[in-house]
C-alpha cells in the first residue's frame, strides 16, 4: 500500500503542518461559544499572570488593599480606613467586593495578595465577555471577537486588571450601560429590550456609584445628551423603563447605608466631594495636573498596541456617523473624553469607560478593511505616518526600559518572549499596509500582545529588585523578627505599600520619633532611609543609645520618583557587665 502523497514526498511533514495550520487558521472561530471561549483564554494568558507575584502596587492599590485588609481584620465594613485615617476618596463598594474575596476564597487569610486584585480580573473578563457580545449583536460576529480581543489586550485595561482598585470594575459596570443603552438606541420603535438587559443597566448604574461615585452618571449622562441635541429625540430612552429601573439602581445604593449607617454616608459624601471630587474639576492635584490634549497624547500608551490604528478608525467612523451603532459609540466616546481633558487632574486610567465602544469601532475597522483601499489610504498621509512611527518607537522605548533593568529571572535581564513580542508588534503597523488581510494582522498583534504582558507582569516587573523595596523591607524585617510579630517603624519611607506588607500597627514617623521608637521600645525595628539616618543616630545617642544595623534596601521608590536606600536599625545592646 503506497503512502499518502504529501507524507511520501521529501516535504510532507512540512506539508501536513501547513496544512494543520492552515486547517486552524481558517476554523470560524465567530460561531456558537467559539469567540467566547477563545476570548477567555486569550484573558487568561494576558490578565491572569503577576496578579499573585507582584507586589502590592504604590500607592492607590495599596491604600485600596490596606483599607480592605482593615475591615477584614476589623470585622468594620461600614468605614474606610488607613490605619486610624478616614479614607475619604472611593466609596466602599469596591472594598467589599475585595474583603468577600479575602474571606470566602482566601479563608479570611489578609496577606494574600492575589485575593485582592481578583475581583479587578474578573471585572473585565466579564467586561470583555459582554463587548463581544454586544459586538456579536449589533455588527457582525467577527466584530464582536475583535473588539473582545482589543479591550483585553489595551494597555489601560491590562494594567487597571492587575490592580486592586474600583477601575475595573467601573469599567464592567461602564461596558453593562454602554451595551443596554446601544440596545436601546437601535432597537426598532415596538421592539422590546429582554429584561436582563433592562435591568443589568439599572443595577450597573446603581453599583458603579457604590464603586467609585458620581463618575458613572457622567458616563452614561453625556452620551444620552449628546444624542439628544444631534437628532432631537430621546423617546428610545423609554425601553430602558426609567419608572421601574430607577427604584432598582437606589435599591442598590441603599446597602451602603444599610451597613454603614446614614451619618457616615453623609460623613464620607461631603468630605469625598470637598477634599477628591471639587479639587479635581478645578486643579490639578497630587502633582497630575496637566493640559488639555494629555490624555490623546498618552492614548500612544494607554492604548496600545491599538493606537496606530485609532486615528484611520475615527476617521472612518466619523464619515460613517449617520449609521446607528456607530453614531453611539462617537457620542459615548467623544463628549466623556472632551470632558477629561478639560478637567485639570489626569491620570491615565480616567478614559477607561469610553474604552469598550473604542474597542467596538476598531474591531468593526479591522473587520471590513480587507484591502489596503480602507481604512488607512483615505486619511492624510502624515497622520497614518505619525501614529505608524509613535507605536514603533513607542516598542523601542520598552525594549530599552527592559533592557536597562535588572531582571534576574528565568529568562535573563531581558525576557526573551518580551523581546520577540515587541519585535512582531513593532512589525504590525507594517504588515497592516502590507497585508491585505488586516484581521490576520489584528490577530498577530493581540496573539503578540499577550506574549508580552504575560512575560512583562509575570516576570520582568515581579523579579527587577530595584522595584521591589517594600518587598525587600519585608523579607529583610521578618529574617530580623523570625516569630512575625515585629514591632516596626518607618522613617522618611512611608509608602503604604510597605504597611500592608509590614502589619496595621506600622508606625509612620519623624527622625525624631524613630529615635524614640528605638529608645523606649525594647526589640522595636526601625527602617529609615540613608537622608534622616544621621539625625535619627544623633537623637539616639543624645539618649545614651546606640543603633545595629541589621540590613540595608536600595531601589526606586516609583511614587516619589526617585532612588531610595533604606538601613533597617535595631537598637544595640548594651553588654554585660
């Protein structure tokens, strides 16, 4: 019996490889629970790694993850706080969300970290899950899986899910309006929206003010305003059936004071507003100020590896703007972003619910350009050039960020799979004039995309040392105290990263107070950074004291910007007469 031709021949291994990826390539990936299932573990390499590794995130992860750790420890789920401070920035819906994961998956165990960034990764897998949906429905099912590939592998969101923060899961709540309120814009005048839909907007929008306040209602308040003075009419807002929905989204907002009790509601409202709120409209606050156009300049980033791609997607939507879905998206888009760059304080996660109708009109982009007619060719050329060179020196500047950092892990100072991700996504915008087929592209870029962040978070940032002093600190602090119940203070280093690793009770203090934690408190610890050493050595031996070094932490402290040294001290032992 002769052999099958393509085995026989001196090429047929190679050519039944090709022919099983060619048989992969081409498999309809858009049917039944395909997209999902694909977007899932496309999730699952590119949000999941470094969530358990990577050391708690200075500084509003960790004040997130110190608050929450204090309710757990506490059994207080009605307060906000950092150590004996009232933390009046986010409201606590977030915290709770975290401190079920703490004291359900977790066994109530606090300092594993992986429990409080949990509910972030799974915000925007349900994010992601309900885009391509929404995607799926409104425009074609290959739409639907780009756009759910997109909004996982965007910077923005990819940093946002590696965080215990209430962002992502605002964006959830953001993507849950976005889709229920594009259902209703489009639907036919007697169609009725399915329940769920209904009223998984009302619950969204009642949880996105328990997650993170009024912005919210901006979110969704903006689009419906726009759209209203563009076509004159607002009657498709009645599928979303106010009268019954809105009871349901104050249902959601009363938990808050059901648990904490009206008067720190009221409490926690007017100092949230006075001191995080108004400050933020007017200034800009916590060196983020910044001028208006920051957040398109830093969509380069934030955006990326998509970015090159935004300029020829809006223009071509903006052309296409009389088509339904597509008038949604620019109106949910535009006036929220105008609106964050107007507002002085700016940080690069504020443009996160726009990002999910972004991720809808650049995957509907990437699924009708097929040939190199559209959508790049029909905008200035200097523009396409722009956007083309900011991604490709946008990869360089990575690589030499990886390149100049020590990262001593499993593969070496400069990840390999990083190294070969950058390469290929340098490439992209390329092949995307070059290939006619411009999903092929797509499906490179977030195919290289995910090597990237898994490589990135799972080892380069976890194992670069000088990234990691508060880590160190606490290793360096538990070799000193081998029972773990040291008594620890910090001198001139107060990031609150360093208390929840550290332990609640972890004093915050002056050179001065330093000398006297050592003084009066046989066995204490002090760490204080090498620029208040000198004062709180003469303090201490202006006492009759002397300090012992037990060891000595170099880094960069990213909140502040700058290198740090930390001696941890103990005070020496007087000897035995």
């Amino acid at each position: 019996m002769s052999e099958p031709a393509d085995l026989a021949s001196p090429n047929g291994g190679n050519g039944a490889r090709r022919s099983a990826l060619s048989t992969f390539a081409n498999f309809d990936w858009t049917t039944g629970a395909r997209p999902y299932a694909l977007l899932t573990l496309l999730c699952f390499f590119a949000l999941l790694p470094g969530i358990a590794r990577l050391a708690p995130v200075d500084r509003d992860e960790a004040r997130f993850m110190q608050a929450t750790k204090q309710m757990v420890e506490s059994g207080d789920y009605g307060r906000i706080l950092f150590q004996d401070l009232p933390r009046d920035k986010k409201p606590p819906g977030a915290h709770w969300l975290q401190a079920g994961v703490v004291n359900t998956l977790a066994g109530g165990d606090t300092g594993i970290v992986a429990a409080y960034r949990l509910p972030s990764v799974v915000a925007v897998w349900l994010a992601v899950m309900l885009i391509a949906g929404t995607g799926r429905r409104a425009l074609a099912p290959g739409v639907g899986l780009a756009a759910g590939a997109i909004l996982a592998t965007m910077t923005a969101v990819v940093v946002e899910t590696h965080l215990a923060k209430a962002d992502a899961p605002l964006l959830l709540c953001a993507t849950i309006c976005f889709a229920a309120l594009l259902a209703a814009y489009t639907a036919m005048p007697a169609q009725r929206l399915p329940p769920s839909l209904v009223g998984g907007f009302w619950l969204a929008l009642g949880a996105g003010v328990l997650v993170k306040g009024p912005i919210i209602l901006a979110v969704v308040a903006l689009p419906i305003a726009a759209l209203a003075a563009a076509d004159r009419r607002v009657g498709w807002l009645a599928a979303l059936k106010p009268a019954v929905g809105a009871p349901l989204a104050l249902a959601v907002l009363a938990i808050w004071p059901l648990v904490s009790g009206w008067d720190e509601v009221l409490r926690f409202s007017g100092a949230a507003a006075a001191q995080d709120l108004w400050p933020k409209l007017v200034a800009g606050i916590e060196d983020h100020g910044a001028p208006p156009g920051t957040h398109a300049v830093a969509a380069l980033v934030t955006l990326w590896p998509w970015a090159f791609l935004v300029p020829a997607t809006l223009f071509s939507a903006w052309r296409a703007r009389g088509e339904p879905v597509v008038r949604f998206c620019l109106a949910w888009i535009g006036p929220f972003w105008l609106l964050l760059e107007i507002v002085p304080t700016k940080l690069p996660h504020y443009p996160l619910p726009v990002l999910p109708a972004l991720a809808l009109l650049i995957g509907a982009a990437v699924c009708k350009a097929r040939t190199r007619a559209a959508p790049a060719e029909k905008l200035p050329r200097a523009v396409s050039s722009i956007a083309v060179a900011a991604h490709i020196a946008l990869c360089g500047v990575f690589l030499v960020t990886l390149a100049l950092i020590d990262t001593p892990g499993a593969f070496g100072t400069i990840p390999i799979l990083s190294i070969l991700a950058l390469a290929v996504l340098a490439a992209m915008p390329l092949a995307a004039v070059s290939d006619a087929n411009l999903t092929r592209m797509a499906t490179r870029t977030a195919f290289a995309a995910t090597v990237f962040y898994a490589a990135t978070f799972r080892h380069a940032l976890p194992e670069t040392p000088s990234l990691n002093v508060s880590a160190r600190l606490a290793a360096a602090v538990r070799a000193a105290s081998p029972d773990g119940d040291a008594d620890i203070a910090l001198v001139g280093y107060h990031e609150p990263s360093a208390v929840f690793l550290l332990g609640t009770p972890t004093q915050l203090t002056d050179a001065a107070g330093g000398a006297a934690v050592l003084a009066d408190r046989p066995g204490a610890l002090v760490a204080v950074t090498a620029e208040d050493l000198p004062v709180l050595a003469r303090t201490l031996s202006a006492r009759g004291g002397k300090i012992e070094r037990i060891a000595e932490i170099s880094g960069y402290n990213y909140g502040r910007g700058e290198a740090v040294t930390l001696i941890l001290l103990r005070r020496k032992s007087s000897p035995m007469p």
